[in-house]
C-alpha cells in the first residue's frame, strides 16, 4: 500500500497521465470522425502522455518538498530526460523507419522481397510534448 506521503506525488501524475490519455482519445476521434480507442496502444499523439506524468511528478514534488530539494532536482532532470526522448530520440527513429520502409517497398518492386513494415510513428512532436508538460504542471499545481 502507498503511504499517503507517497499518494501525494503519485496522484498528481496519475491524474495528469489519465487525463492526457482521454484528450488523445477525443482529439483523435474528432480528427477521424470516430470513436478511436487504439491511440490509447500507440505511441505519440496530442498531448504527450509521458510528458504529462513525468511533469505532475516534478510539480507535485517541488511544491511538497521545495524546488531547492535533492527530489526537485533528481525528478526535474528525470522529466527532461522523458520528454527528450519522447521528442527527440524516439521521433528520429520514427523518421528512419519511414526511410526503411521506402526501400523495402523498393526492393519488393524491384525483387519480389517482402518485409514486414516498420512502424514509423513512434515519437512526440515539440508541441504535444509542451502540451502534456503544461498538463502535468497544471494538474501538480491544482491537486
């Protein structure tokens, strides 16, 4: 069981986290039209889920223990090292699959090869990282 101490931190990012998992499912259902659930299973999307987590977290902390606190510094650096790789890391991988995928698609043309295709949207955008961030500070601040 969470000591409640520890549900103090906890909460903010759960909740930051639950509440950008239901803005990805309504903005993507606005977008298609339609009830879409699998973004829910996949990687990327408006707002950046990780972001927001992480972010509650850093909040939640820095209010509860100051932001002058070893657990301020250590989840600051924690969330910046997630939204990077949400942005940055993860996204470049995604480019490279794109990349991979057309030469596959090349040499099935070209050679009859069959591949598997690689998924190619794997990353965060600059702004739906800032949006999940703002999310998570937003919620750290309000619980």
């Amino acid at each position: 069981m969470i000591q409640s101490d520890g549900l103090r931190y906890l909460l903010p990012a759960l909740v930051a986290w639950a509440i950008a998992q239901v803005l990805k499912v309504i903005i993507s259902s606005v977008r298609r039209h339609r009830l879409d659930l699998r973004v829910l299973a996949e990687m990327g999307g408006m707002p950046s889920s990780h972001s927001a987590l992480v972010m509650g977290l850093t909040t939640a902390v820095g209010r509860g223990q100051g932001v002058d606190s070893a657990a301020f510094a250590i989840a600051l650096v924690f969330s910046f090292v997630v939204m990077y790789d949400a942005q940055g890391v993860r996204r470049a991988v995604g480019r490279q699959a794109a990349v991979l995928n057309r030469l596959v698609e090349d040499m099935v043309t070209m050679r009859g090869i069959q591949e598997a295709r690689l998924r190619e949207l794997l990353g965060h955008t600059p702004v739906e990282v800032l949006v999940g961030a703002a999310l998570g500070i937003a919620v750290g601040f309000v619980l």
